[in-house]
C-alpha cells in the first residue's frame, strides 16, 4: 500500500477498507480518465484476521528462478511477486477455498491473478520495470466506479434488472467477449492485466471481473442480495450473474469457488504454455513422458507420423537452446506454472509434471526429488488402485522415470553441471 493511503476499520469482523491510492501514471500502461468528484470513492477489502492461518508453509526449493538467474538474467522482480502471490494465498483456509468467489474476503483475488500476471512478465520480458500491479487495479475499480454512472432507477427496480443492467454495462457497453476456443493458447486471454487492456478473455478471467464488480457494488451498498456466478462450462458461453435465491441444483456444477478459480486460471496457462503440445494423449505427462521415451509403444497409444515428428522436433528445439515457440509453448511459464500450483496445494499430479518438465531441463536431481514427493504424497493418501488405464501409463512412466533419474545418479553422481541442457536463459528465437 502506499504511504497515503488511509485505512479505515469497517466493523468487529476484522475487516478493513482501505482507500485505494491516487493514479499511478505508466506510458506503457495508460490510465483511465478520472473519477468525477460525484463517483463514490473506491475501497477494496482486504481481511486482517478471522481465518486460521497454516500452521507452516514448506520451502520447496523450486528451480526456476535459480536457473535463470544462473544464466545472468535478474528475477527480482519475478521473486518479488511470487512472494507477493504467496503471502496471498497462505491466507487461505480451509473454508475460504471452498468460498465463493463472489462473497470470499481473506484474498484479494484481483491483485492475486495480477501477481501471477507479473511474474509471469517478468520471465518473458526482462523488463527493468515490474507490471503495475496497483495501476491494473485501478482499472479493475474504474469498471464498478463507471457502473455506477450507468446505474438508473430502472436497474432498482427488480433483481433481475439490476443483473441485466450489469450484463449489458460488462459485455455490451465496456465490450468484454470470452475468447474463442482456438485462441487459448494466446497469452492477452489468460492474464488479467491484458484481459483488461484488450477486453477479451477467457471464461475464468471474465468472472473474476464480474465478481470484482459485485463485491465492490455490494461494498457501495448499490447490492442488497446474494449473488452467485454461473461459470460455463461450455466453449462460447459468457459467465453470468444469478439471484442465489433463485438458484438451481443444476447451478451446483457452475458455482466457482476461490480454489476452483485458482486452480483454472493457473491449469490455463500450464495447458497453453506446456512445451509439449501435440500427442494423442490428452494428458500433458504423456506428451512429455513420451518425449523421454518412457512409454512403450505397444500399449495401444500409438502416436501418427505427424504427432512423432511433433514430439521430436520440440525434443530437438530443448536439444538447441530453444525454449519458446510459436504454438509450442513456453518452458518459463509452464514451470512457473507447476510451481505456483504445489504452492497452491492441488493435485499431488502437479509434482509428477513438474518433474517431468525439471528432467527435460537436465534438473535431474531437482526432478527425482519432487517424483519421490508425488509418491509420498499418493501413498499417503491412501486410494485405491486406479483401473484407468491412463492413469496406469501414467504410473508406468513415473517408474521409468525413476529408475532412469536413479541410474544417471549412479553413473554421474550428479556432478554432471545442470546447465548443461539449461535453454530457460538462452535468448535464441526461433524466428
């Protein structure tokens, strides 16, 4: 916060509004025209206590930000936040993760999605400057603020209005779209700052800004009602805002919660950025698992001509120094990916692929670390033998993984310098 921001105490329940600061002024990024004097002022909230904090949050020695500054490329600004991305979700509890994004209060989930954002560009530009987080915010407020412009005695006049009032003000007036399928992989629909410079995103950032503007609306006192949002699930719908009143069991699927966003905005770039986009398995470890030829070819994946030559020539591109491409994703940001996930505590599986990416960079020992975790992890959880068989070529390749990461350290003891297969600092494009 900056140092003439004020803090106002809201009520006993811990929470506090804090006044959002005066513009911050970027050429690269401009700001919005000012709010007129008559605007009500903006807050956001934030929540100083009342959740269970984690008893400890483990330092698990994560690789990348050490391989590129060993390169000679300065990460302080990508260190600094992903701290700032932690100390905001070790706020998280237990009943705050299962919390709906529309009424959560410990976690700032704008400023979380941008620390994401800001790491993110700090890898891929070697920016001497940090993305303006609070500049971005700022514009995240001005959306509620220009609603309230927009806001008229019809929209009063029933729920239904009001909601339909802010659809159109979101999607018609301001001109937010959800991105088509194909274009995923295009980084302006998957972070925050570009979802709202270019007003086109994907499914999960269009709701975080919805549920932004309700909370700040609720805040305001312009909302009086439990609302949920309706998160589809299919490729061309347009998230949605709901009386909770009128909700249906049919609405239980599509409710997003602060976990569920999490874990789809990080899953989204971890899908479009994973080196090892083309094979005819849909899971990412495979692709990557068959890149290391650890998957026997009999076992009824078969991969055609074109998806073989896919597989070898991103094996060769890591081979050359290559570490993004056009369409083939982007080591950096998938492995900044994975890690933030762990940190997010998901799916034991988010080791297993980090390993897998690790091994691809020469991180061998890095790598047979965090595949020991993921078996720790699964043992300890104590679930039944999976019969997809999927999954068991999923377990299959871990083994040989295994077995092979422990062969190399018996035969080179991991003196082997890591940098050797190390491509995350070379700056060779492939255009």
């Amino acid at each position: 916060m900056s140092s003439a921001s004020s803090v106002l105490v809201a009520s006993s329940s811990f929470l506090y509004w804090i006044r959002k600061p005066s513009p911050f002024k970027f050429s690269k990024f401009p700001s919005t025209p000012p709010v007129t004097p008559s605007s009500p002022k903006c807050y956001r909230v934030v929540c100083r206590g009342g959740s269970p904090q984690p008893a400890s949050f483990p330092d698990l020695s994560f690789a990348l930000h050490d391989a590129l500054e060993s390169t000679g490329i300065d990460t302080s600004h990508a260190r600094e936040a992903r701290k700032s991305f932690v100390s905001q979700i070790k706020k998280l509890s237990d009943i705050e993760r299962e919390t709906s994004i529309c009424i959560n209060r410990c976690v700032d989930l704008g400023r979380t999605s941008l620390f994401i954002a800001a790491e993110d560009d700090s890898l891929i530009s070697h920016s001497s400057v940090p993305l303006p987080v609070d500049a971005f915010l700022e514009r995240l407020d001005d959306l509620s603020m220009g609603y309230c412009s927009h806001y008229n005695s019809a929209c009063r006049s029933s729920r239904e209005n009001f909601l339909e009032s802010l659809e159109k003000y979101l999607y018609v007036k301001k001109g937010f779209r959800r991105s088509t399928a194909n274009n995923q992989a295009e980084p302006q629909a998957l972070d925050l700052h570009s979802v709202l410079t270019h007003r086109s995103g994907s499914a999960v950032m269009l709701s975080l800004i919805h549920s932004e503007i309700l909370k700040m609306l609720r805040l305001w006192g312009l909302l009086d009602f439990d609302v949920e949002i309706f998160f589809p699930h299919d490729p061309h719908g347009l998230p949605r805002a709901y009386d909770k009143q009128k909700s249906k069991e049919s609405d239980q699927p599509h409710i997003m919660t602060v976990q569920m966003l999490l874990e789809e905005i990080l899953r989204n770039l971890k899908d479009a950025f994973w080196p090892f986009q083309r094979g005819a398995a849909d899971s990412l470890f495979l692709r990557a698992a068959n890149a290391a030829n650890c998957i026997d070819k009999f076992n009824g994946f078969e991969d055609s001509g074109y998806q073989l030559a896919s597989t070898k020539a991103a094996q060769r591109r890591l081979d050359w120094g290559v570490w993004t491409s056009v369409h083939f994703g982007d080591m950096r940001r998938a492995l900044s990916a994975c890690e933030r996930l762990i940190l997010l505590r998901t799916d034991p599986k988010e080791m297993r692929d980090y390993s897998i990416l690790l091994y691809h960079c020469g991180l061998y020992e890095q790598a047979l670390k965090f595949l020991k975790l993921y078996q720790d992890m699964k043992s300890s959880s104590a679930q039944n033998p999976s019969t997809d068989p999927v999954s068991n070529l999923e377990e299959d390749a871990v083994k040989k993984l295994i077995v092979r990461l422990n062969l190399i350290a018996m035969e080179e003891g991991w003196t082997r310098p890591w940098y050797v297969r190390n491509y995350l600092g070379n700056n060779s494009e492939p255009w």
